[in-house]
C-alpha cells in the first residue's frame, strides 16, 4: 500500500442537482419515519427525521407530499382530563404501500 495514491475528485454539483438531493433525501426521510410511525404529530416527525435538520428544510418536502397524495394532515379537537379544548395537528401516511413506491 502505498501512501501518495490519487484520489478521484468528485464533480461538484449546481445548486439545482444539490436542491433535488436535499429534497429526495428529505422526502425519503419523512416516508420512511411515516412508514414506522404513520400517525405522529410534526414534533414526533422531527425527531424522527432529526432535531438537527430545521423545519426550514423538511417543512417544505412536508408540504409536497400532503399536495402529491402521500400525506395527510389531519387537525383533531380532544377535551383534557381538566375539560379544556385542545387541537392536535396529526401528520398521516395516506397508503401504507407509498414509500416503497416513492
């Protein structure tokens, strides 16, 4: 083994094949956590996609799936054992057969 071996370069991407990345990494990521937890409210899905990653950055991956027919999200009403009002935001998966096909 030698210690001077060249190293390949990687070809540096455009902004646009860089955003395309980042958005199928994300919606992999929420399909795949949606997939494991398929009704869970947007603070569980962040932890499930990572508390390091923003919501600036998968909130709008998020919001395509919901337009595109993968997603749902569903606001519930539910009384607290106090007799308060609170509504719930629950993130859905639509099909359990859509992230294999994703």
């Amino acid at each position: 083994m030698t210690l001077n071996t060249p190293v390949k370069a990687i070809e540096p991407q455009t902004a646009e094949e860089l955003g395309n990345n980042i958005f199928e990494n994300m919606k992999a990521k929420i399909l795949h956590v949606l997939s494991i937890y398929p009704r869970i409210s947007p603070t569980m899905l962040q932890v499930g996609i990572g508390t390091g990653i923003s919501p600036d950055v998968w909130h709008p991956v998020l919001e395509h799936l919901i337009v595109d027919g993968f997603v749902e999200k569903i606001q519930v009403r539910a009384g607290t054992p106090k007799g308060r009002d609170q509504v719930y935001t629950i993130i859905a998966l639509k099909s359990p057969e859509a992230p294999a096909t994703a």
